[in-house]
C-alpha cells in the first residue's frame, strides 16, 4: 500500500485581516482566519448555507509577502495539510485543534473586489520545495505521447 497522504484543498473568504508574527528564529508565520461556505437542508427542507471555519498558517518569505496583500474579505484558495496538536489549558482541561498548514495561496478576486464574487485570478505563491513535495505525493504522470489513444 502506498504511504499515507495528507492534503486539503479549500476556498473561501478571509474572516479576519491576517496576522504576521516571528518565531524565536525568525522566520514569519502569518495566521489567517477562512470562512468556507457548504450546504445543508434546514429542519423544513431548505437548502441553506453553512459556514465552516479554518484556522490557516503560512511560513517564511510566502507570509511576509502575503501579509502585505491579504484582507478580510477576500477570496482565497489554500492548498496544504492538516496539523493536529493538543495542550493543557490553564483550567487543567485538555485542549486540541486541527490548523491547516498552507503550502500555496492564490488570490481569486482582485484587490478591490473583496465583498463581491471573484473576477481575476491573481497570482499565487509557492514556497521554495513545494514543487518537490508534491512530486512525492505522487507518482510521476506520463508525457502525452505515452498515451495509446
């Protein structure tokens, strides 16, 4: 059996203008809040809306630069893994929580058009290795001329 894979794909809005901090090293986290919207038949019947929301964190220069164009509002799609941790609360009691760890972040609207539905598809921004970890995942594709048909 193959080994086991990690990686979760969302878009949606930003609920929170994001939050660039620095650990001891150095190296830039930004945090970011992200709304996705699903559906749902309420007790009558009818289809309705449900949010759901992600805790997301970005590392290094991709932070740095996403920092200066992220907003509340705007539309995103994240691209990465969940990581699980868990800790002991000041009130004894155990605490835990799934966080997405981004690997690339693209823009879908453009900057002025945070509240509305989504024109441009800006620019994404991938961090140095991705491409390497995503080859890992899977197994390399054949060039079209391999194909038989």
């Amino acid at each position: 059996m193959a080994g086991d894979i990690n990686r979760v794909t969302l878009v949606g809005r930003l609920t929170r203008d994001p939050e660039l901090k620095h650990l001891p090293s150095g190296s830039a986290v930004l945090e970011l809040g992200l709304a996705v919207n699903g559906r749902k038949q309420d007790a009558g019947g009818q289809w309705v809306d449900k949010p759901n929301f992600f805790d997301v964190k970005v590392f290094g220069n991709q932070a740095e630069m996403l920092s200066q164009h992220l907003a509340k509002g705007r539309r995103i799609g994240v691209d990465g893994r969940l990581d699980w941790s868990s800790w002991e609360s000041q009130d004894g009691g155990k605490r835990s929580k799934v966080e997405v760890v981004a690997q690339t972040v693209q823009f879908l609207d453009s900057r002025g058009d945070s509240e509305g539905g989504g024109g441009g598809g800006g620019g994404s921004f991938v961090p140095a290795g991705a491409g390497q970890a995503a080859a890992a995942d899977f197994p390399s594709q054949p060039n079209d001329d391999d194909i038989p048909f």
